[in-house]
C-alpha cells in the first residue's frame, strides 16, 4: 500500500509541514522546518563548526574550565585561555557569565601570566567571612587559587616550576590583584602539581584544597586562604593511571531515594581514558576534611565518549545542585580541530546526581534543566514503529542544531545521521552484548589526526537494566552528546560534518516501537 499525505501540526503560532511517504516498507518524513541555518563565515559565532548552545571563545584558544562559582545571580566561567592564537600558548584565565547556564556573556580576561609563571587550572570561591581579611564582610573578596606555571623553570630541567598563587576581587570578578606573597603553597620537588580546587567544608569550618601531583592527589586545609597545611594524600594505588592526573574536584552529595550521603572526588586523566587520550573518572567514598577514603574497586568514567575532559563543578551553586561543565575536547587532538578563529567549546552543564543502580553507585549525568527554553518542538510522533531491516527515516535541515528524545524497548537499535555528501555518524546499541557504540570513522573532516577516527568508540553499558532506555541526543554544529537513561552513561564526541546532517535514519534487526519520540531545534544563545 502507497500512501502520500501532508499532515499539519501547530506548534503554538508555528506551522511546520511534514510529508511523508512508504515506499518498500521504509518510511520517510520530511520536515520543512520554518527556517534555515544559514552559516554566514564574515560573522562571529556563525563560523563553520561554530557551537550555537555552547559556550566558546570569541576568538582563539581554550580548554579547561576554571574558577566555577555562583554570586549574587551569576555564574561565573574561567577558563584557560590563550589570546594569541587557535593553539596551545602562554596560559591566562579567560572570563564569561551567565544567568542561566545557557547564555554567555564574554567578559574581559581576569588572569594574565607574571614573572612567577603562566597562570595554569584552578578554582574561585566567595570569601563570605572574610577569612582572609583581603576583603570585608560588607563587600567579600572572589579569590581564585590557581597554578604558576614557570616556562624558565621547566626549560632549566627543574622539578618545582608549578606552584599555587592568589588573586582576588572587590567587584564580583570583573578586575583582579594578584597576593603579594604568592605563591602560598611552594614546591620543591614535584613535577606536576597542580590544578587546586578549593571549597569551604561546613562540616569542619574550614576551607579545603585539593590538588594534583603526577599519580595521586594531595588534601590540604587552611583558615584564611593563604596559610596551607598538607594533610593528606590519595590515589597512588588507586584508578586509572595511563596517564597523569589533572583537574581534581571533591564535593558531598546525597544518593537519591535515600538519606544517605556520600563524597565523589573527580580526577581527569590524560591520557589513559576509556576510548583513548583523555576523560575524567570519579570515586566514591567518604572524607572527613582531612583524608578521602574508598572501598571502591571499579574503575568509573564521568562521560565514556572522548571528548569530555577537565570538568569540574560549581562552588555555591543554587539548591545545592551539583552543576558540572567539561573542556569538549581531547588532548590527543585538540590542536589540530579544523575551525578557524577560536577552538573548542565547552559540554553542556549538566547536574551531577549520585544514584544506587545493581547495588553499586553510579554517578550520573543530565543536562540543566534550563536548557528546555531552547527548545522548539519541529517533529513528534507518540508511537513510531520500526520493521526488521526497514528503516524510517527523517528528513530534517536543522539536525545539526537539535535534539532528538524518545524511549524505546531495551533492544537492538541503530541510529544514523548523514548528508548530501554522503558522511556518517552512526550510533548502535546492542542489546545482547549490552554495549553503545559511535562510530565518526566517515563522519565529515576526520583526517586531521588519525586518533579521531581510527576505531569505533565501543563501551560496556552493564546498568542498562530497564527494559525500556530514554534516549536525550543533542547535536550541534561540531558535536554530539548522549545521555541514556537520565545520563546513567553519557557519551560526548566532537563531529566536523562537511555539511549539516539533514537525515536520520532509525533502524532495528527487531519490530519495536519507539515511545513519544520528539525532534526539537535548539535556539543559538548568541546575539551577534
């Protein structure tokens, strides 16, 4: 039976079309979406490969998040920062805010290189009770504590070139004085020891640190800031070590459905990571100000794609929700990413929640609510039915600045995007072998460096254990991010597409019904 129909669906004031047509079993929609990208390259944040929802600089290099805190209605991203060039060079902290985790405002660099060194990862805090006597209760000093990086020291062949400086601020992080008496912790002997996260412990009323050197990570507490004492350290027998450890955070959270609370310390690895190169893994355990503990055996990843790395979360966020931003990139080749004018991006923020799942804890993943605002509704089907070997397929212009969400049973399911010029990016969930796969081997541009396409990105999904999966898949114009079952795993990965994906194909060895499968265009975040 042949069937050609138009169907109208109103979308508050909005009319979108749709056609659809069987031919041979597999079905096609095509939405005609009420407007176009139109990838205008004379304008900023319109470049090729330009995220419209994610943060980026306006110009030149980035990568990790640094000095994540929340004041007075605003949240505030460092990030390291090169402003002379697309690649890696002399560190500062780059500066944006926001509102709402979602629009981004650029502001001025905070942090600028000085005869101590580069100004490496770190974090900020609100000085509330003026601990530290550099601000006042009245007006509280925003202090970032951060890593010099000392280029002469490293080139000499000296082990102690990283130390940990200060800077603080008297107007909510829009200009900064460096602590005359930096650096406040010293080093004498350790190669790589950096990237402090610092947070006041309620708990023990003091502030706490934790820092990173080479194989394991170092605690320490301090009354006002600036005075140090090394407490403890954690990790040499501990984890992944394929590479060195970066990036560490440490906060208490409480398992959901219960009373129970517990303590995640995050650690970034490079490389050494679950696909290759770099990712962020995670214990659970508890710490009593002075030392983490754990019991943990299982080696844990935040993200199991490649390209979710340094992330860390909010100081003082709202609701005491644990919001968390990665570098959307991977060392292997951050570098070499074919754009122009600025590279990288930021992941989405996404609220961490802890959660028992097969008597172990899990921690998961999602992105903030806010990002629903963004949202416009092209495409929705309450029941979408899939034959064996017959793909449906849609049709879409916008793909590459969308989301798609549906639930469908827990079985075989291949999701395939692609274009006129014949890319691919194919995701499979195997049901029997209870594994996800992403393969970007034919995905756009991969030839840049032959670690981004050199095999299909394939990982274990044992807590799978509904019968039914949510699936939340976010496009932009450079990436694509996965969240499974409320971000139970999560899988990030960056795509170069030589022109947007304008098709999904959804196919399946197995009938099965997809349940209130949504498509939905994602509004750009920037003005210009």
């Amino acid at each position: 039976m042949k069937f050609s129909n138009i169907i109208l669906f109103f979308f508050g004031t909005v009319l979108s079309i749709f056609s659809c047509k069987k031919e041979d079993s597999n079905i096609t929609f095509i939405i005609n979406p009420p407007e176009k990208i139109e990838i205008d390259p004379s304008k900023n944040y319109k470049e090729i490969f330009r995220p419209q929802f994610h943060f980026s600089p306006e110009k030149n290099w980035m990568n990790d998040p640094n000095g994540m805190v929340f004041y007075k209605g605003i949240y505030h991203l460092f990030y390291q920062y090169y402003p002379n060039d697309i690649v890696w060079g002399p560190m500062h902290w780059g500066h944006a805010t926001s509102t709402d985790l979602i629009h981004w405002t650029p502001k001025k660099i905070a942090l600028f290189p000085d005869k101590l060194g580069l100004i490496f990862s770190g974090s900020a805090v609100v000085d509330l009770k003026n601990t530290s006597g550099l601000g006042t209760k009245e007006n509280p000093a925003m202090v970032a504590i951060f890593t010099y990086h000392n280029m002469d020291g490293e080139k000499a062949g000296k082990t102690n070139f990283q130390t940990q400086g200060l800077a603080y601020s008297l107007d909510e992080g829009n200009t900064w004085l460096k602590y005359k008496g930096n650096p406040i912790i010293g080093n004498t002997d350790l190669k790589d020891f950096r990237d402090p996260k610092v947070f006041w412990n309620s708990d023990t009323k003091l502030w706490n640190l934790v820092l990173v050197a080479g194989d394991h990570a170092k605690f320490y507490t301090s009354k006002n800031l600036i005075n140090w004492e090394l407490k403890s350290e954690f990790g040499k027998k501990n984890g992944a070590h394929g590479g060195v450890w970066e990036c560490p955070d440490i906060f208490k959270i409480k398992v959901k459905n219960s009373n129970e609370e517990k303590w995640i310390l995050l650690i970034s690895i490079n490389p050494g990571g679950p696909n290759g190169g770099s990712s962020t893994q995670y214990f659970i355990g508890d710490f009593d100000g002075n030392s983490f503990k754990t019991t943990q055996k299982k080696i844990k990843w935040v993200d199991y794609g490649t390209d979710n790395y340094a992330g860390v979360t909010y100081n003082d966020a709202p609701d005491n929700k644990r919001i968390f931003i990665g570098w959307m990139s991977n060392w292997q080749y951050a570098r070499n990413t074919p754009t122009k004018n600025w590279r990288s991006a930021m992941t989405i923020p996404r609220e961490l929640t802890l959660e028992k799942i097969n008597n172990d804890y899990v921690l998961k993943n999602t992105p903030v609510t806010q990002l629903k605002k963004q949202l416009k509704v092209e495409f929705s089907r309450e029941t979408l039915s899939l034959t064996p070997n017959h793909p449906t397929t849609i049709n879409y212009d916008n793909l590459n600045q969308s989301q798609i969400r549906f639930t469908a049973p827990a079985k075989n399911l291949k999701l395939i995007f692609s274009n006129i010029v014949n890319d691919s990016l194919v995701l499979d969930y195997n049901a029997k072998e209870k594994t996800f796969s992403i393969d970007r081997r034919h995905s756009g541009i991969v030839d840049f460096e032959e670690n981004f396409s050199k095999e299909i990105h394939r990982n274990l999904t044992p807590n799978l254990i509904p019968k039914t999966l949510d699936y939340q898949i976010i496009i932009d114009w450079s990436s694509i991010e996965i969240f499974i079952n409320g971000g139970i795993y999560s899988f990030t990965e960056q795509i170069f597409p030589k022109k947007p994906y304008t098709k999904l194909s959804l196919q399946s060895g197995e009938n099965l019904e997809l349940k209130n499968l949504n498509l939905s265009k994602i509004r750009r975040i920037w003005k210009n």
